[in-house]
C-alpha cells in the first residue's frame, strides 16, 4: 500500500521541511491539493503551481507527485501544473465536460491521467471510462478541508471498480490504480487496503500536532501488518 501525504495540514512556512520528514520517513509519493476558492462548497484556496514548483525542486525527480485538482477549469488549466513537476493531474468528473479528450491530451503531454469522484456521484458513472485511465480516486469526504470523518458507504464504490479492474487487467487492459482520499487513518487503513485500495491520502493523520511523520507513519505500517 503506498501512502500519499495531503500537505493541508502543514506549516506552509516549513514546507521543504515537511518533505524532507517525508521522504526521509520513506514517502515517495506526494499528494497535492488545489482549490481555486469556486469549486469546493466552502470556497477554500489552497496553492498553485508555483508551490508545486517549489517542491519538485525541492523532493527531486525521483519522488512521485500528483495533483488533485478541485477547479472549475481543469480543462483549460491542467497544463500549468504539468509544467509545475507533477507526474499524474487527477481531474473531478463533475467538473470536466470531456474527460476522454483531457486524458488523452494529458497523455500526449507526457503525463498520467486520474479520474475523482465525490461521495454523491455513483460509481457507475466512473466504470466506462477506467479504459484509458491511470488512476481513480475514490473521495471518502466531501472535498474542501483536511481532518474531515471518513464516509465507510464508499466501500461498495471500490469494490465495484476493484472488480472492473481485475477484469479489464485480465483482458489485457491498463492497470488503474485505486486512489482514496478524505479521513484515512491508522484505524481504518487495512480495511481499505482489503477492499482493494493501493494508494492512501493520508493527510491529518501524518502531518500533525500529536506526532511526528514519522512517528504517525510508524503506526500506520503497524496498522497494516
Ligand atoms: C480534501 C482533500 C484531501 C484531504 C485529506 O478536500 O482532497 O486530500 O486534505 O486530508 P485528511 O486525511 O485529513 O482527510
Ligand atoms: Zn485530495
């Protein structure tokens, strides 16, 4: 299971820091949150690309990054945070008009393409497109803030798309990664790994005021066994 740091509820004077503990701790992948302060219900602004520049410099290229874009122009933004360093942009369904197009736009670009879906969109609507998709994440709060509940009904959600997956990689098809994102813990981290989850944002529980990263990683490897 790979663990993708939310750095939300970080120090942002302290950043670089945050991702040296990090990497140090053994991460190697960074999740990025970008609010635009339209798209999510409580009209939040995070950061943009020029942060995430600050911190491909800083990690180096061998660290992965992705960024999950919680917008209202992806379509006519997404470049930008290619430009940034990201490796994956991953882009709501209900925020793009063609999202066939923008993957395949994306993949021209030279990067990974990832599909997110809110607790109120059925997971029906996400299974024809996983074909042409790296990676879909699973939202297990309403996005918008860090140290929200997570929501346990997203468990049928992935296990519908862990069944779509296994069955399109047996055909030969890509293999989508499983993304979750929203209340990701020591306490229910196995559970998701079992329903078929392979990548965790795990945001409040690592970057806090209990522990350090790697104190609270500590707990979630021994959480996993
Ligand atoms: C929610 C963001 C998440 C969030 C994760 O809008 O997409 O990445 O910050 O933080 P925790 O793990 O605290 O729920
Ligand atoms: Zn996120």
């Amino acid at each position: 299971m790979e663990i993708a740091p939310s750095i939300l509820t970080a120090d942002f004077t302290r950043l670089g820091e945050v991702m040296e503990e990090s990497t140090a701790a053994g991460i190697s992948w960074i999740h990025l949150d970008i609010m635009d302060g339209n798209w999510v219900i409580n009209k939040t602004i995070t950061f943009g690309p020029a942060v995430i520049r600050s911190i491909r410099n800083r990690v180096g290229k061998d660290v992965f990054l992705d960024c999950h874009l919680m917008i209202t122009n992806a379509e006519q933004t997404w470049q930008q945070y290619a430009d940034a360093g990201v490796d994956l942009v991953i882009a709501h369904i209900e925020a793009v008009d063609d999202f066939a197009a923008l993957a395949n736009a994306m993949h021209e670009y030279g990067i990974q393409a990832g599909m997110v879906f809110n607790p109120a969109t059925p997971v029906e609507e996400v299974i024809p497109h996983l074909s042409y998709l790296d990676l879909v994440l699973v939202m297990s709060v309403v996005p918008g803030k860090g140290g929200q509940s997570f929501m346990p009904e997203v468990e049928s959600k992935i296990r519908a798309l862990r069944a779509a997956i296994d069955e399109q990689k047996s055909t030969g098809g890509r293999a989508t990664k499983i993304m979750i994102d929203g209340g990701i813990k020591a306490h229910n981290i196995a559970m998701v790994k079992e329903w078929g989850v392979e990548v965790a944002v795990v945001g409040s529980g690592l970057i806090n005021d209990k522990a350090s990263i790697v104190e609270n990683l500590t707990e979630i490897h021994a959480a996993l066994g």
